[in-house]
C-alpha cells in the first residue's frame, strides 16, 4: 500500500504527458487537412479512419515507451516516452507528406471527401500503422 500514492502520482504524470500528446498529434492532423477536421468527422469516413488510426498510433508509441522503460525510473521513462512521442508525431507526418507527393491532388482533400472509406484513405492508414510499429520496434 506504500507504493500506491507514487504509483497513482505517475499515473497521472503519464496520463497527462499521453493526452497532451494525442492532443499535438490532433492538431498536427488538422493542419494537414483543409479546413476544420472536428467538421469533417461528421460527413467523411475517411477522415474517421485517419484520425481513429493516427490517434491509436500516437497511444501505442506512447503505451510501449511507458511500458519498455517504467523500470529505469520515473524520470528517465518519462523522457523517454516523450522523446518517442514526438517522433512519432514527427514520423507519420513525414510519411503523409511522402503518401501526398506519390498520389494524384491533395492527400488532404481526398482524406475530408464525404460518404463513403476512399481507398486512399485506407492505404493511409495503413502508412500511419506501418510508421508506429516501426517507431514501437525502435523503443525496445
């Protein structure tokens, strides 16, 4: 029971660190998408699946970095799972623009269209997997 107040304090600590990455991440998608995404998510289920897959990404990279190096200490697994957080923000932005440059129009555009999952939406969130597991891979 000692160990419970520090635990829950990390906790939280990790908590907060994983939110506010999830919530740059957000933004970053935003920005790589015309106009406003929240408005999107109404009509488009391709910006459903971008942003559902890119938010999951951003968790795991968050989750396996918290759960390779929790036994180092609080201070050096939070380093480290903020370090690999931002590269994977960093990462998955790259790879959209590399998935913009090889594909006809605008990545961004065809990720907002409304109705229906477009393929391009799905080979992008394919990408943006690919890109967490590889930035998983590197953590361990």
């Amino acid at each position: 029971m000692d160990d419970l107040l520090p635990a829950l304090g990390y906790g939280i600590a990790y908590g907060l660190l994983g939110t506010l990455v999830l919530a740059a991440g957000w933004f970053v998608l935003d920005l790589l998408t015309p106009g406003r995404l929240g408005e999107h998510l109404r009509t488009s289920h391709s910006a459903g699946l971008v942003a559902a897959t890119w938010m999951l990404a951003q968790g795991l990279i968050v989750f396996t970095a918290i759960w390779t190096n929790a036994s180092s200490g609080f201070g050096d697994a939070l380093v480290w799972t903020a370090a690999f957080s931002v590269l994977g923000v960093l990462l998955q932005t790259v790879a959209w623009r590399l998935v913009d440059l090889v594909t006809p129009g605008s990545l961004g555009e065809e990720v907002c269209v409304a109705g229906e999952t477009q393929p391009l939406a799905k080979v992008t969130a394919g990408v943006i997997v690919a890109v967490a597991l590889v930035v998983v891979a590197s953590i361990a």
